[in-house]
C-alpha cells in the first residue's frame, strides 16, 4: 500500500518477475532477488500534474521521492511561472523540479536534484511495474537506458 500499488498490480508484477526468473519464492512465501540479476540503466522519474493546487501537488512530489529518481511539478506554463517565482527556495530546497506546460510544448523551469535513496527493491518493483503495463519491454539485453513516466 505505501508504493502506491493495487493488489492485482502487485500480484501481476510478482508474477512477472517470477515468470522471468528474476525473483524466487521461499517456502515462507518470502521474495527474494535472483543473484544473477542485474539492473538495467534505469532513470524513473514521477511528475505531479495540478492545474492551479501547489500544495498538493508539492506534497505529492515530495512524498514520491522515496520512489523515484527525479521528481516534477508540473503545471499550466502561467501557473508554473508563478510557483517559480513564488515558490523557487522551497521546490530547490527539496529537490523537486519544476516543468510549465503549454499547448504545442513543455519546458523545464527548474531541474530536480537525483535522489539516491531508492532501495533496490522499490526499483525493482517499479520496473517491473511499468514492464507489466505495457511501457516498455525492459528485458533487451543490451545497455539502453530507459526513462518511466
């Protein structure tokens, strides 16, 4: 419940990884990682999209850091000119960026800091995530790096 995944979202990840050898099931129905295993080059990041609620939207951003390896405010081009230039301390103090959005194209107003405190597991997990809905198929064997959205 606390990386934000359904029941069933979670069941067909497991199934996933178990499918692919890349986790084992002990007899205490415990999970652990495949020594083989190896993670991909992998960036995910997490955006936040409000039209106008900044709070919620900096609350949310800053609670899915723990989950991500960048995380984004996203808001109407307007709006995102004013947080920034409102709010710019706080968003660079936590390390979250800022992206203003128009009609034909984005821009991205303040760059978010890498945050280097995903566990393996919570990757893991993501990734496996977006694999089983259908984002992109992580298992190429080659040395791409992939970004999650």
């Amino acid at each position: 419940m606390t990386l934000g995944l359904s029941e069933s979202t979670l069941e067909n990840a497991l199934h996933e990884l178990l499918a692919g050898d890349l986790i084992k099931k002990n007899v205490n129905n415990q999970y652990t990682r495949a020594v083989e295993f190896v993670f991909p080059k992998t960036i995910i990041s997490g955006y936040e999209a409000k039209l106008t609620d900044f709070n919620k939207a900096f609350y949310q951003a800053k609670g899915n850091r723990n989950y991500v390896d960048y995380s984004y405010l996203v808001f109407p081009m307007k709006k995102a000119q004013s947080v920034k230039k409102n709010k710019r301390n706080l968003i660079e103090k936590n390390g979250i960026g800022l992206i203003g959005v128009e009609r034909d194209k984005s821009v991205q107003l303040i760059r978010p800091l890498k945050i280097n405190k995903m566990k393996n597991h919570i990757r893991l997990l993501n990734l496996t995530k977006a694999s089983v809905l259908g984002t992109e198929n992580l298992l190429k064997g080659d040395d791409s790096s992939y970004e999650f959205c």
